[in-house]
C-alpha cells in the first residue's frame, strides 16, 4: 500500500472515529457507571451486568458469544458466591484472514471518593480533556476501545486486503 493511500485510508478511520466520538464516550460512561466491583461480595450481581454489557456489544457486531460458566467459591465467611463467567466471542471465520486474539476484563478494584478520588469514581468525568472514572483504563475501555475498533472498521468496509499489501 502506498503511502498516500495508507494516510488517505488513516484520515478516512479518524474522520469515522472523530464523527462518533460521543458515542464512544457515551457508552464508556454507561460502562463505568457499573460499579462492577470483583472485591465486595454485594457486588457481585454488577460484575454479572457487566459481563451481559460486554456480551452484548459483541453480539450486535455479529460475534457468536459464549458464556463460560466458572462455577463458584466460598469466601472466607462461608458465603458461596457465583464466579463470573467468561466470554468467549468469535467474528468471523475464514482462514484467509488473520486471526486477533483480545483479552481483557471488566471487572474493577473497589474504589469510594475518599479513597483519594477527586471526583465519584462511578461518574465517567472529563476535567482538562482528560476522563476519569474507574475502570476507564483497566479495563473496561480498552476492552470497549477493542469492540469500537472492530465495529468501525465493520462498518467503514475495512477489509483486511485493504490495510496491507498482499
């Protein structure tokens, strides 16, 4: 491919991503709002929405979606608890393509206000350009990050043939 078709195809992907910006933002605050927090037992059922979230939006790119069922375990106290499941998606499957593998979770640390945040750590908050809200980072948006980046080039046609030369 050739240098200016590489950065006609580059301003093309950032012009779509520029274009949907709020959405993207949109759906990383309805993600972090989830106080999907592994750690507190009376959160377990927001660690389950999460994984429905996620499933979901994997889904509606036309992923054939599996939940793995992990079982569960007993705390300490005696309480036994679901584990969550895993996802597993797949898209697509030819072997003339190459295949991706991602990993990630969406599962988050406990976090409170007084924990040293300057804003609430549920409300996806911008303050100087920058968003801040647990999970943001690591990792409910680089694994919302992953899904945006295959729906955009689902939806802009990007085929493989078309990002690198044969």
């Amino acid at each position: 491919m050739s240098s200016s078709s590489s950065s006609a195809l580059e301003m093309e992907i950032f012009q779509y991503i520029d274009d949907h910006q709020s959405d993207f933002i949109k759906d990383l605050k309805e993600w972090v709002a989830v106080e999907s927090d592994s750690v507190q037992p009376h959160l377990r059922k927001e660690v389950m929405r999460m994984m429905v979230l996620a499933a979901d939006r994997l889904a509606a790119l036309g992923a054939t979606v599996n939940s793995v069922n992990l079982g569960s375990h007993q705390l300490p106290d005696g309480r036994v608890l679901p584990l969550p499941s895993v996802i597993l998606g797949e898209l697509g499957k030819d072997p003339q393509n190459p295949t991706v593998c991602f990993y990630g979770h969406v599962d988050v640390q406990p976090a409170k206000k007084e924990d040293g945040w300057n804003t609430d750590p549920y409300t996806l908050t911008e303050i100087d350009g920058n968003l801040y809200g647990r999970g943001a980072t690591d990792n409910k948006g680089p694994v919302l990050a992953w899904i945006n980046a295959v729906e955009t080039f689902r939806t802009m046609h990007l085929c493989p043939s078309r990002l690198h030369t044969p």
